[in-house]
C-alpha cells in the first residue's frame, strides 16, 4: 500500500511538472531549437531538449515536448528534401514518443491518477489505452523492419542528416549546425527545393 501511494505521489508530481512545462529552460520550439540538438534527439537522446543539460526535466516532460516539436516541424517543412533525408526515422521517433506518452498515460491511470484533461489532448478513450499502445507497436515494428530491409539491400552507411548539410552547403548556404535553428534549416531547403523545381521546368522548355 504504501509503494502504490509513493508511485501515486510521483506520477502525480509528473503531472504537475508536465502543467508547469514553462518553468524548465527548454528549446520548446522549433524557431530556438539548434538543429545539432534536433538531429541528436532523432537518434533518441531527448536530454538536448535541454538548454542546460544538467538541469532535471522528468521524462514524460521531454517525451510530451518532443511529439509537439516533431508536430511543428512536419508543418515548417513543406519540402520532399527533408523528408527523404530523414527517411522513415522521424515517423519512427514520432510514433515511439507517442507510445512513450500513452504507456505514461496509462500507468497514471492503473494508480489512480486523474488524466481526463490528456485523454481529451490526445484524442482517446481510456478503455482504448491499451489499443492504442498496441497499434503504435505494430506500427513501429513494420517501419523498422522495412526500414531494415532497405538499409540491408542499399548497403548505405551515410548520415542523412549529414547529407542535408552538405547538400545546403553545397548550394552555398553557411551552416552552423550549433547556432543554426530548425526553422532556419527547413526554410533553406524549402528554398532549395522550389529552385530545383524551376531549373526542372526550365529544362524541359529548352
């Protein structure tokens, strides 16, 4: 009794930092976010969400803030550069934050945590928890083993992060992977993108 009352206390403490969002210095969004930070959460490290990295931010905090950075960056990017540099690997994260969430969610739930308001944020039934979480993994799994497949057959080691700077650059951008931001990053390739178009129109009339 007094381990579910002490596991109770603190996911109810989560869910009080998790309102309280603001009193973390985080890179929050995508205009302050630099995009080494960006590229280092994509492999999974969510501490670069962190202005200082010694600073304590639970879990579910970043978790939640990562869905929502990746929610604002798939809207910045209207381009077909970014996304076939980052290939799969974004959904990918995408989904594992969302499963991250959900799983959270529902732990909360089993211990007798009020979660009304995040059931309503995230568009779910509490009886469809356990659904939800089910069709996330399925979904992840499929990804990773096409994915999989598809690296075994092309043989690719390179980063496409990397790729992508070295394409900006190549174009004759300067590019600080430490200061640049990851609105400024995906306003370059949408740039990129739309004079390709035009030499690709250009070509053909000629």
């Amino acid at each position: 009794m007094i381990k579910l009352l002490q596991k109770r206390k603190l996911l109810q403490n989560l869910i009080d930092f998790f309102r309280k969002t603001k009193v973390f210095d985080l890179y929050d969004k995508c205009n302050i976010l630099p995009i080494h930070n960006f590229n280092e959460a994509m492999s999974g490290d969510l501490s670069f969400l962190k202005k200082d990295p010694n600073s304590k931010v639970p879990d579910f905090i970043l978790q939640n803030l990562w869905i929502e950075i990746l929610d604002e960056f798939l809207k910045i990017s209207d381009n077909k550069i970014s996304m076939m540099m980052l290939g799969k690997k974004i959904k990918t994260v995408y989904l594992l934050s969302q499963m991250d969430v959900f799983t959270a969610i529902k732990v909360s739930i089993n211990a007798g945590v009020d979660v009304e308001p995040y059931l309503k944020k995230y568009r779910v039934k509490k009886e469809n928890i356990d659904l939800k979480i089910s069709l996330l993994k399925n979904e992840i799994n499929r990804i990773f083993f096409s994915e999989n497949k598809k690296e075994n057959n092309d043989g690719q080691g390179h980063s496409n992060f990397e790729m992508s700077l070295a394409m900006i650059r190549k174009e004759g951008y300067s590019v600080d992977r430490f200061k640049m931001v990851v609105t400024e990053w995906c306003a370059i390739l949408n740039q990129i993108e739309k004079q390709h178009k035009i030499q690709q129109k250009n070509g053909k009339r000629s």
